[in-house]
C-alpha cells in the first residue's frame, strides 16, 4: 500500500521516484494524481517528503484538483533554456530536470523512473540528466520492488472502486448473455430478426457501448473468441465470426474506470444451445480446478505454487502443460494468475520462480483454462479475488458459472 | 507518408528504427500494426527492408493479422537468456534484442526509439544493449525528423479514416446539442424533468456512451467547461456544475478511432438561451480571425506564421496575446494549430520558430481563442482540415458556428 513507500525506498537504496507523462492511462502517476486532464506532468517523490506535481502552467488547475503540491514549468522558462544549450531540446530538458531536482535538495543517490509515454526522448534527456548530475543515478526495474511492491497490496478506497468495477463487468456480461438468449437461430448460427447472422463484431459493439453506459473503458479491448479462435488464449476473436450453437465462447473481458483508473478481469466459457460431450469434459475439468483452487488459496502462500498445482491437476487429468512441455500450444498454456489494480496485469504473479505471496489486500485472478484448438476448442474461467485482512477470500463479484446458454428456436 | 520513411533514414543517417510496446494505444507502432491484440512486441524497421515484429507466441495470430512479418519471442527462449545472465532479467531483455538485431544483420549504425510504453525498463534495457553493441547507437528525438515527419502528411486511407472520425464527431456535438435544446430551464439552469440540475458530468457520459455507440474511443476525454472554466483553457470543466443560462461553454472533443486508432479534434462555444453582448463580442472577434484565417491558409506556408498573424490579429482588436506578454492567462494564450493523426497532437506543429509547412496531405487544426477568466468566459472555435493534393483546404467535418443554442422555457 502506499503507506509502505517510504520503507519499500529506503529498503532499495532510492532516494526519489521520478514519475513522468499525462495523468490518464498511466498507472504510475495515477496512483498519486487520480485520473485528472494533466497532459504532460512530472511527479517527484523525494523519500520521506510530500509528491510535488510539476505541470504546464495551462493545466494548473487540473493539477490542483489531485490534491498534491503543484508547480509551474514556467519556474523553469524552456526559452531560456534553450538559450542556454544553444537550441537544443534535449539539453534543454534535460536542464529543467536539474533545476527540478536541486530546487527539491535532491542533488544525490538513486533515482527510480516511472511513467508511461514515447520513451526516445525519455531515453535521450535521462541520459543527458545524468551527465549533469553525477551524483544521481538513475534506474529502472524489471521487477520492480518500489511502487509496483507498494501497489500489490490494496488499501479499502481501492478495493471499493476495484470492487465496483466487478460489478460494472458483470453487469455487462449479463447484458451480454441476456442479447445472445433473446435472439433466434437459423441453421445452427444466432441470427438477427432480419435472418442475417449475429457477428462477433456486433457483439463487441455492444459490450464497448454498454461499458460506456456504465461509466467504464475497454482500452485493452476484450477477448470474445469462438471455436478454434477459443483454443488460442489470447485470440481476440474474430469479428466477421457467426455465432454458432454447440461451440465454445471464451469470453474475457477487462474495463477499467474511465481514465485509465482501476481494472476488474473476468472470464466465462459459453457454449450456445448446447454443449458437446468433449466440450462439456473439459468445462468439467476446468471448474473442477477452479473449484479445488478456491478451497486451497491461502493468505501468505507463494501464488506461483498455486500454478505448479494447476499444472499437476491437469496432468492428472492427461492434458499436456507447460510445466512439462513450456512449447505446448495445447492443453494448460499459460499461467493462472496475475494482480489486478491500476494495471490489468500486475503483481502479484504466478509465474514459475516468482515468488509473490497472497497478502492481505491482494487483489488477483484465478484463471485455469484448457486449450484445444485442433479441436476447434478452448475454456477458461476467471474471477478477481481479494485477500481481506483478516486473510480470508472474497470474489469481488460473483456471477454464474453456467457453460450453455440456452438459446430461442 | 510512409513511403518516405526509408529517405528520411537516409537523410537523418539512421538505420533501424525500433518500435516497442503494444499494438494499441500506441501511435508509432499502430502506425505500421493498425490496432490489433499484441500486447507487448517489438517492431524493427530496417532501412530498405520490410518491417519485422517479434512478438509473444500467444499472441501470434493477433499479430500475423498485421499483415507484417512477425517472428516470435520464443527463438529467443528467454529461461535460457536468464541463465546466460545468472537471472539478471534486464540484461537477459537487451541479450534477447542483440539477437533480434543481430538477426536482421543489424550490427552497426544508428537505431532510433520509437513506442509508448512504461519507460524504466527499456531505460536500463536499451543502455544495457548499447553497452553489449557498442556498434549501434540508439537515438531519440525532441522533434522527430523521421516518423513524426511521415506522419505529417497522409495518404488516401490515412484521411478517408480521419475525415469518417469527423463525421462521428460532429454526429456525437449534434446529439449533445440537440440534448441541451430539448431539455427545460428552471431558475436560470437546464433541469431534468425531475426538476433536478442538469450537470456538466450528465453531459459528459453522454458523450462518452455516443462516442462508443458510434464505436469510437474518448480516451483523452474532453472539455466541456462552462463560465470561468471556459476561460482557461485547458480546464476540463467541473463535473458538478450545473449549465446556466448565458454563460460561454467552450466544447473541445478529441475522440479516436477504437483501440488508439486514427483522431479528430473539433470545438465550438455555445451559450444557452442568450449571449450577454461581453461574450458575443469575443465571439465575433475569434469568428472573425478564425474566418481570416480561414481565408488565408495556402499550401506551402510555414504554419507558425499564421500563429504570428492571430497575435497580430487579435492585438489589433485590443486583446493580449502571447506574442507580446508569454506569461499572459488572459486574452489569445495558446498555439493556433496542430498536426492531427494517431496522435491528437503531432506535427505540423504552429509555434513561434517551428518551420513545419502546410503541404499536401496535412492534417492540422485552426483553432483561436480568446479567454478571460476574470469576466467568467472564454471562446475558442475549431475545425480540422486537410491538404488536398492539389493544394486546397478541405473542412473535415462541416458543422454550423451559432454560439447561442435556443432552450426552452
């Protein structure tokens, strides 16, 4: 949580976090600003201080509405700037960046970068920076064990908005399910009343616009895939696609607060009128891992133990997965679970040899799926869960989990 | 235009251009991708060579969409990098870009650094990278004299998308105008039939929903800011207040194409009921420059100059401007125009010493503006246009320039 900031920077050896970009679809500063019209801001965090926002001085009333200290580029005149480096940009920024920093007494120690944005000049004016500031260095993390370590933990106004964000999902999914029960078929596909077939991309229309309705975002898009497109975890389907009875739909879908704010991940496995026999077993197969996951989470245990235990159950059941085969493109192909906060896909995760733990305040997925598209094939079923404090599980928003839809003659 | 990307390589002794991130959201990759489900790739653009994306296997039919050769991650096995790296995962990520470059048979030159993505890891990775190919220098640019350069005129396709991103604009203001209109006044203000206020925040996520309707995406959101608010500039608007009568809104929408595609930028100023004479007179006045303006755009002009002449304009009628007071927050306070394209802000760009020209396939905005947050009002008016080949100019998106919208009583 953000309480944990300090320590978690003091416990890395940086002195401040250099957070850059637009305060909107970027996780990093929104954390600190919310979701406000800054298009081009630069959050220092100085250890043990108070976040300082600088901005454009066009934007400084959006700025003062997140609540932290704010201050004006215009301390800092890039025309003069620019005098002073004879033109050039790079240098120029690279200068204010300094001014920034001494104007903070943050002449020294390490300095963590942050943000989302075009990295080349990024690249080129932190480069520069470190040139004229020796005394600072600056870095960035694959694994990050500040802000992202910081942000894996949820405190109660976060779990409220993710929590909310549950039920705007599901809200839509049951809108979903209630448009795809209350149309006809025709040979075997949905149809219109017109007769014409019901696409993929009608569908996905309709889940952008009632997301909207909702107050929610779909910057990611939404995996809706049928048949063989199923069988492949990260289709997104395609959206000339029929919707034909007896195959099946995996349906994952991951808003966010309007902004880029806070996610929610969720998925079912649907199969219209009717399910075959081989669909229906690995649906069975499935749930019944889900089912098990869920009795055996636990707060403190290391989640990618809870992925070796995936890997086993299906096994067991004689599906390949990676585990044994990391190249198998059928069977279990991926991992079970990730975090979910500011960012879709964020700590903690599950992957092999990682080794976060379930703690009070996680927020994470649980998403075993099985994977066939030979067979023209795939399942997957995902809900968010939290870790309350006193270490028990909630999922965040309960929906059914049903694998046919029943559909009109 | 794209191609004469492989001249401005040459021009600017640059080799490779590198594109990292997702396939979304992302201007310099969806540039050569279009928006497609690759969360995480690495497009390397070769001069004289055809585009190569690498990306996750998972996401290999997303990515074999594009069109683009695509190799994936996996001929890298990234395990195996890590143990050549005793586990340092950033420099197993610049081992892993060695061997894509080293594959293409890029060992020696200038690469460039393109792609919006969280910027600390390809910070330490690209500087990782240089430091294993000290062959290679990676480059990033303040101004960009290569992609942004392309992408400053377009083709046949590129404007067919921005002109139809035009019409769901001007679709989506007409349906809010025609919402204003319909609604009664109580006391002054708009009001539901329940009696209650009608708010900037109503207002705004009917917006939002028409734009997804309309299947586009409003990721930057827009201003629709009322009485002072509309006298700075780059004021969003405060979603709670409520729309009173005579007051100026200024009404800025930006919207793209689903999934970070193509822009359209648009806005007007509408006073409800009845203009009071202060602000039909600034209205008239930024009408006027806007038309002179309108008047004078010519092919092959710098556009900074006609920034020049708005300050000249507008300072003849008595108001300040930037030009003579930069620090000025009230009267003409910002730039005239800019280019419009995956990005709602690219060149062609109008500031004072920029040398970007109106040529042939530009799309830019003219845009003027007079604000006066100490009276409680501001004006500007907006229209996109394009370059025709033959020189012409070209309203993307007609729409009528009234400032008061009639209500009922």
């Amino acid at each position: 949580m953000k309480n944990e900031l300090d320590a978690l920077m003091q416990a890395n050896n940086v002195d401040a976090l250099l957070i850059m970009g637009a305060a909107a679809h970027n996780p990093a500063m929104v954390y600190f600003t919310g979701v406000v019209h800054v298009s081009a801001g630069d959050l220092i965090v100085k250890r043990g201080g108070e976040p300082v926002l600088f901005c454009n001085p066009m934007e400084r009333e959006e700025a003062a509405r997140t609540g932290l200290a704010t201050r004006s580029y215009n301390e800092f005149p890039f025309m003069e700037l620019l005098k002073e480096t004879s033109g050039d940009r790079l240098q120029a920024a690279a200068l204010r960046y300094q001014r920034m920093f001494t104007s903070l007494g943050i002449t020294s120690g390490r300095v963590a970068l942050y943000g989302t944005l075009e990295v080349g000049i990024p690249f080129m004016v932190i480069n520069a920076l470190q040139q004229l500031m020796p005394g600072l260095t600056f870095v960035g993390y694959a694994q990050d064990p500040i802000l992202m370590q910081a942000m894996q933990t949820k405190d109660e106004a976060e779990v409220a908005r993710i929590r909310r964000m549950g039920k705007v999902t599901t809200g839509v999914v049951g809108r979903v399910a209630d448009y795809l029960t209350s149309n006809r078929t025709k040979d075997g596909v949905l149809v219109h009343s017109d007769g014409q077939p019901i696409t993929i991309g009608d569908v996905k229309s309709r889940i952008d616009l009632w997301l909207a309705e909702a107050g929610a975002e779909n910057p990611e898009g939404c995996i809706f895939a049928i048949g063989r497109d199923a069988g492949v975890p990260h289709s997104s389907g395609t959206l000339t696609d029929p919707l034909r009875l007896g195959q099946t739909i995996v349906f994952d879908i991951y808003p966010c607060e309007a902004g880029g704010g806070y996610f929610y991940d969720f998925t079912r496995t649907w199969c219209l009128g009717y399910a075959p026999d081989e669909a229906q077993k690995l649906y069975d197969q499935v749930l019944s891992v889900y089912n098990t996951l869920k009795d055996e989470f636990a707060a403190g245990r290391v989640l990618a133990d809870y992925q070796k235990r995936t890997c086993e159950l299906f096994e067991a059941m004689g599906h390949p997965t990676i585990q044994t085969n990391p190249a198998t493109e059928e069977g279990y192909v991926h991992s079970l679970s990730h975090g979910v906060g500011l960012r879709v896909h964020e700590k903690p995760f599950s992957g092999t040899g990682v080794a976060d733990r379930l703690l009070p305040g996680s927020i994470f997925t649980s998403e075993p799926g099985l994977y066939y598209p030979s067979r023209g094939m795939g399942v997957r079923i995902e809900d968010t869960y939290y870790v309350r404090p006193d270490g028990s599980f909630e999922i965040l928003a309960d929906y059914p989990k049903d694998l046919v839809l029943p559909v009109r003659q």
